[in-house]
C-alpha cells in the first residue's frame, strides 16, 4: 500500500458503558474528552489522531454498548461505526472484574470478522478483589491480541500503542455454538449474496434476531430475489425459535466464554466491604439516601452555586472587576471615538453588545455556570447519579419518567439546553416529550437560578413560596402529563457503578469542556440579542412589542416595566432573571410582584437556544406545541399565583 | 351446603381486607353498599359468618377460613392475569374478579403450585397460604420464584426471564444477567438493587418481577 505513511488508519473504540474507553481514548490522542461515570452520557462519537511510528491514525471513541445487537440510541450510534467504518482495528475495552459478563461482546466482535484487540482495563482494582488473571491464556483462547491495562495510570499504554502499530490481520478463531444452531446459520448464511463489513456469520445472527439496521442493508445489498429467499427463511427461523431464541444465543455465548475463560481467572480471597461499598449503600436507601440527596443540594447547589458562585464570584467580577476596572476604561474609550449616537448605544448604551451582551455573559452567568459543572461534574465522576436515579425512579414513574431521567432533569439545573439535548439518552418518544417539557416549564437553569435566588433571599417567604409553588407544577403538569399522553409507562434498569473517587484531572477537564460549550454557544447569543434589542430600541420596535405585551404582563399584576425582563427573557432565561434584579435594585417591585415575577419568569418560553435545540430534538409540531402550552402555562400561572398572593396577604 | 354466591364472595373479601389486614373494627354497611336486607348478606348470616351490630358488620370466627380463601383467590387470580396473561392495570383487575370465582375446587391448588406458591400479590399485598404453600415449605422445595419475593440479602441462581418484554430481556441478558448466574437481592425499596459477579444493577418491579430465581435448598 503506497499511501499509508499519509492515510490515516482508523481506530475504534468499543465497549460496555464505564469501562474506561475515554480514558484509553485520552491516552492514546493527549485530547480530553469527557469521562463520565454515568452509563449512557456520551451520546456523540469523539474523534482524535495519534501518531505511531510515523503512522497517524484517527481514532473513534464510541458511546458503549453491550452488545452488537443495539437496543439503545447510544448503542445504535456505536454499532453504526462498525457497520460504515473501516477500521484498521477495533479496541474492545473491558472491565477486568467483569470479564465474564463482557467477554460475550469480545466474540460478537471476533465472530463479526472484525480487526480486534482486547484491553482488560482496571486490572488494579480486579487484584484488590483478589483476582488473578492470565492475560497470556486468554489471548491464546481467543485468538486475537489481549492488552492488560490501567489506563488512568497509563499503565499498558505502550503496550496497546505497540499491538496497534504492529496488528496484522489474521483469519479469526470461530466459535462453534450448538448443532442446531449452528445448522440455521449456515442456511441463512448460505443466502447472503452480498459483501458487508460484517462477516456473513454474524449478518447472519443478527438477521435472525430481527436486527432493524441490518434488515434495511439487507433489502439495499441483496438482489430482489434472495433478498426474498432470505426474508422467508428468517421468518421460518424467527418463528421456530419464537419462544427462546436471544436467549438460546446469550447462552450460546456464555457456554465459549465458559471455555474460553477456563484457568484464565483465579479467585484468592473473599473481598470485605469497603467503606465505598458503606457509602454507596447508604446512597441506595432511601432512609439515608434523602438527607445525602438533601446535603448535596444544600452544599452543591445552594451554598457553593448560589453562595459562592451567584454571590461571592458575581459580586468580585460584576462589581469590583467590571464595576471598577473593565468598564471605566472602555466607556471612556467609547465616548471618545465612537461618536455616532446609534453606535454608541450599541457598544455601551443600555443594550450595548458590551454593556449588555459581555458584561452579562462574562461577570453574570459565567461564574454560576461554571460553579454549576463544576458540582455536577464531580458528583458524575463518584457515580452518584446511578444511585439517584433508582432511588427517585419510583416517583418519576409518577410523572411519565423513569429514574433515567434524573440526568436530564439534573442538568437542566445547569442548562436547559444541553440537558434537552441530553433528553436523546431516554428510551421512549413519550419520555422524552415529557422531559423536554418539563425542562421548557419548571426547570430554572443555573444562571436564573443564581440570579432569582439572589433577588429572593433577602425574602424568605418568597423564596419558599417560589420553590413550593414549581415542585407543585413540576410535578402536577408532570403527572397530568404522564396520564394524557399515549403510550407504556417506562421501564427502569440501569447499572450501578462502583463509587470512586473523583479525579481531579476528570472532573476539571469535565467542567472546562461545558463551560467552554457553554460559552461558545451562549456568547454569540448574547451578543444576537443585544443587537436585536438594541434595533428594537433604535427603531422603536421594542417599545412596540412592550406596549403589546404589557397588558398582559399588567394583568398579572406586574408593572409595565417588567415587560422588558420577559422581552429579554426569550433571549436567555437567566438573562430575564437578570433584568428583573436591576428592577429589584431600584425598588420598582413590591414583594407579591417580585414573586409572581421570578414564578412567571421561571416558567415562561425557554430562550432562543433550548427552542431551537426542542424544535431540532422533537421536531416543529411537539416544540411548538410545548412552547405554546408553556406561555399559556406561565402567565396563567403568575396570574393566579398574583390573585391568590393578594387574596391571602401572605406575602403582603 | 351450597356454594357462596359471587356477590357474597366479595363482601367475605372486602371484610377480610378491612379489618383483618386492615385495621377497622367491622365495616360500616353503607361503606359496603349493603343494607340489611341485602339477599348475599342474609346468605352469610345464615352461615354464621358475619353478625351485624348497630350499622356494622363484623366477620365472626366461623367465616374467617372462607374469607382467607376468597382473598387467596383473588390475589392468585391477580398473579394470573398479570404475571402470565400480562393484561395490566384496570383491565387486569377486572379479569382477575372474574378468574377469582373460577378457580375452585383444587383449581387454585393447581395454579398455586403453577405459579410456585406465590406469597404476594403483584400490588405487594400478601397471598394468604393454602396447603399446598404448607406442603412445599415443608418439604423444602427450592422453588423459582420472582426476584419480588427474595428477601434483601438472599441470593440464588437466575432460573429464567420470563420475556414480556424482548427488547428489555435482551438488554439484561446483554449486561450479563443470564440464567445460570448466581445472584444476591441486596435492597428492594425504592427499587430493587442485585449484584450479578462484580456488577450492581437497579431494576424497577416491573422488570424484577420477570427475573426468576432458583432459591438455594
């Protein structure tokens, strides 16, 4: 081959969901991407180059699987590499406590006539379990090269770079599975006609489990005829084996790796309970669980992200950074030498690109945001949420969710955006309609969060009546939701990942790269609608739009000026929150109205980023749908809160 | 003597419920719906079942083992439709009321034993036992019963999924929960939590009520 000193070779990374694939991935490009200790968060497929013995190649961190046999999005989107890729290998990451569990996909592969190469990752913990494993053994059972690892201390990164170089292509050991089995692959395989990246082996098994994926190439690749002929002789399988076929297969392959495995692991001691093992327990109980739930809360969101982020970080950046440094210097600039009136005011007037757009960004939302990762991404990487999720699945059921939702839900406390994006994780299109709702209506993200816990904390009442009043509707329109909607109420599994303590190194890189997400997609925004506003305003439009809505807005009982919160409200949601704080600050709002404000801001439309991503996600008729509903949802809402606050006085 | 009538099955059960499990001193007749007249009312009066005083009904010593039974019925009934016919929610219930009056004269003995003696129903109240459920406790059959019926801290051996579900089935068999594998039940609110090897997993009742557990003898 003439051009493989310029070609890059491909790599690809497969395996079971916390495994350690992106720690491989990390080691092998020096890029970081984002390690999570949450079965299913990496929906995307990350891409990076390394270069070995003068060879580059790119390599495919796909999101985990379990098998070849997808059931899931994320799995779906990792075996669709394999299907159009052409890899020079494939690294299968496993965990070495669990290689019995995940050796049935290591044969899949093989079986798949796929380049292999087996990493037994976390060996270090494995012989703190007291196991001894045979890595030699096993790579003479399987055929193929085996690599022992510790990739979070880099341990066999030479190793797996040498195999990589070094790997040349060998016929594959087949596996045998039972005679009847075995007779019913052969008549399909016998069928097939085309070629596929897939041996016909394992095109064959697929096709007989009804794969949806390879049906389609199917009736693309074979000729009319034996695509007939193969259709039929599936459907006579399928339906003989109707009663136990997958599990004849699972079985099958347990069976070989039974063999495969023979000597390979020895077992020393019996393990004693860790204290992690204490603490995951007590995580799992609902007795304990609660207050930990409560603490974290307490600690993570309200004291570090409301305290130290919305208080003390905003107060440095905004008032002292901002206020006395940043600001003086470029209004001086500004007036100085822009000298047009309507490119002053758009620079630095009231809704200047500068005044508005940065400033707002940069000493506002910034530091919230950022405080907010910085929480999750630590409690990611220990493996909490799992635990969280089992623990609230039994009252997201309630709602139409199963506990899988607690990540979607959670991150919306963040962005609502990246969590709507993240909805995609969710296994049924009634799930994610409801989650994608629910986040539109009664999540408050960080940033209006921070800011709305920073105009309510100096009144406790309404910082109680807010927070009563969204759990209310939270779970109301929740429940309402899961009632009205079509469709099976979910099914909760998930797997528990062993508690660990968090990286340092993980949780920074985690926290970093959503920021910087973050900041890229939200800065051009912010600075969108500091233009938009300030046309508005140039033009008189927004005087106009404010004089429309204000009706309504008086209707809740609100002063005309907050239109303008709403107004920017679209923009950003914390960005509205924001308006309302310089409304708070010169005293135009009684605390009644700065309620019914902060609930009706809280609820109403999301920003122009989570619309944007709903109508991308759910497509054009459910996101206008949900986006209707919720401005109907907000302002009825503010005006019975309104009525109902004056009525009783409580908050007089 | 004649068999008890559909109806007079039904209030034997709801007094069982109310006062037996529950913990109402005898039933208000209006909260049954019943007057004194009522025709099943007067039947188990006449059989000395229940005696009603000022405006409520009590169940009497003599028509306990025949309410016990009626509820046995009914929650085995439940077992039936839910866990084998798999028809869910309303529809369910109201096929298990009809299935309750069918399942007589040893019916029940069969399906108690069919169903591996269950001990509670799928709403997680408990199925009072027959003697067939004595027999087989008393010759310490091992049993295969649903991960349900595991207490925490038991473990036994994956017998089968019973597979309503294919795509979830396969999802379980793919994480390594497979028939043969040892299993340990270590929490079972709010969602049952097992370890298979070195791996946890969570599951909801739905799905932990189709994995089924041979129990160690």
């Amino acid at each position: 081959m003439p051009d493989t000193q310029t070609s890059a070779l491909k790599v690809v990374l497969v395996g079971n969901p916390n495994v350690g694939k992106s720690v491989v991935f990390n080691a092998l490009t020096g890029a970081y991407t984002t390690v999570s200790n949450y079965p299913g968060t990496s929906v995307e497929v990350s891409r990076g180059h390394c270069s070995l013995v003068g060879q580059s190649y790119e390599i495919l961190d796909t999101p985990g699987m379990y098998s070849m046999m997808p059931i899931t999005e994320e799995e779906r989107v990792a075996r669709k590499i394999l299907l159009t890729e052409d890899p020079h290998v494939v690294i299968h990451v496993i965990d070495a406590r669990n290689l019995e569990r995940m050796l049935p996909m290591t044969l899949q592969l093989i079986e798949a006539d796929l380049p292999v190469i087996l990493v037994v990752n976390i060996l270090d913990e494995a012989e703190r379990l007291g196991m001894q494993i045979d890595l030699n053994l096993l790579q003479q059972n399987l055929g193929i090269p085996v690599v022992g690892a510790v990739m979070k201390r880099k341990m066999g990164l030479d190793a797996l770079r040498q195999t990589i170089s070094e790997y040349a292509v060998v016929a594959n050991k087949p596996f045998i599975y039972a005679q009847d089995l075995e007779q019913d692959i052969c008549q399909i395989a016998n069928l097939i006609g085309g070629r596929y990246r897939l041996s016909r082996r394992a095109t064959s098994l697929l096709l007989m489990q009804k794969d949806d994926d390879i049906q389609d190439l199917i009736s693309v690749e074979e000729t009319e005829s034996s695509f007939q002929l193969l259709t039929e002789a599936t459907r006579e399988i399928s339906f003989r084996r109707r009663a136990d076929l997958n599990l004849q297969i699972s079985l099958e392959r347990r069976k070989v790796c039974k063999q495969v495995l023979q000597g390979v692991v020895t077992q020393s001691q019996e393990e004693t309970e860790s204290f992690s093992e204490k603490l995951s327990s007590w995580m799992m109980n609902p007795l304990t669980g609660a207050p930990i739930l409560l603490l974290v809360v307490y600690l993570g969101l309200y004291k570090f992200v409301g305290g130290f982020g919305a208080g003390t970080l905003v107060d440095f950046l905004e008032g002292n950074v901002f206020e006395n440094y940043v600001n003086p210097p470029i209004v001086h600039l500004a007036e100085k030498y822009l000298t047009a009136h309507w490119l002053f005011e758009l620079v630095v007037g009231e809704y200047g690109v500068w005044t508005l757009g940065i400033r707002y960004a940069v000493a506002l939302v910034l530091p919230i945001v950022g405080t907010f990762f910085l929480v999750f991404s630590l409690l990611e990487d220990t493996g909490y949420f799992p635990r969280l999720a089992l623990l609230v699945d039994r009252l997201f059921k309630k709602i139409g969710l199963s506990g899988r939702a607690v990540i979607p839900i959670v991150l919306g406390f963040g962005c609502d955006t990246m969590a709507t994006l993240v909805t995609r994780t969710l296994e049924t299109k009634r799930e994610r309609i409801i989650a994608t709702m629910l986040l539109a209506l009664a999540i408050p993200c960080s940033a209006q969060l921070g800011v709305i816990l920073g105009l309510l904390s100096a009144e406790p009442h309404a910082l109680l009546v807010w927070t009563v009043f969204l759990t209310f509707l939270f779970l109301f329109i929740g429940f309402l939701a899961a009632k009205i909607l079509p469709g099976e109420s979910p099914v909760f599994y998930m797997e528990i990942p062993p508690l660990r303590l968090p990286q340092l190194r993980n949780v920074m890189v985690k926290t970093l790269t959503r920021m910087q997400s973050y900041f890229v997609e939200i800065l051009p925004l912010f600075l969108f609608a500091s233009v938009v506003l300030w046309a508005g305003k140039m033009t008189g439009t927004l005087d106009n739009v404010i004089h429309l809505f204000s009706p309504i807005v008086r209707a809740i009982g609100l002063p005309v000026e907050v239109t303008t919160a709403f107004v920017f409200g679209f923009f950003r949601r914390d960005f509205g929150a924001a308006g309302l704080y310089d409304l708070q600050s010169s005293g135009l709002l009684s605390v009644t109205q700065l309620t019914v404000a902060a609930v009706t801001l809280t609820l109403f439309v999301p920003c122009v980023a989570q619309f944007l991503v709903m109508l991308k996600e759910r497509g054009v008729k459910v996101a206008m749908m949900i986006f209707i509903f919720v401005t109907i949802m907000a302002f009825s809402s503010g005006w019975f809160l309104n009525k109902f606050l004056l009525m009783t006085g409580l908050l007089a | 003597m004649a068999r008890l009538s559909q109806n007079a099955e039904e209030i034997l059960e709801s007094l069982w419920v109310m006062t037996v499990e529950g913990d109402n001193v005898g039933c208000l007749l209006t909260s049954l719906n019943l007057n004194r007249d009522t025709e099943e009312l007067v039947e188990l009066i006449q059989r000395s079942y229940v005696e009603i005083k000022g405006d409520r009904v009590y169940l009497r010593r003599e028509g306990r083992p025949d309410a016990q039974m009626t509820v046995r019925r009914h929650r085995l009934a439940e077992r039936l439709t839910m866990d084998i016919l798999g028809i869910s929610g309303d529809e369910g219930n109201e096929q298990a009321c009809e299935f309750e009056h069918l399942l007589r004269q040893g019916v029940d003995t069969k399906l108690c034993t069919l169903l591996n003696h269950p001990t509670t129903c799928p709403h997680g109240n408990p199925i009072p036992p027959g003697e067939c459920c004595i027999k087989a406790r008393q010759q310490g059959e091992p049993g295969i019963v649903a991960l349900t019926e595991l207490k925490s801290g038991e473990s036994g051996e994956i017998a089968y999924l019973s597979a309503s579900d294919d795509k979830k089935m396969q999802k379980l068999m793919s994480m390594g929960v497979l028939p043969g594998s040892q299993l340990l039940l270590v929490q079972k609110f709010p969602s049952y939590i097992f370890k298979v090897g070195q791996s946890q997993f969570a599951v909801d009742d739905t799905l932990a009520r189709e994995i089924h557990v041979r129990r160690p003898v």
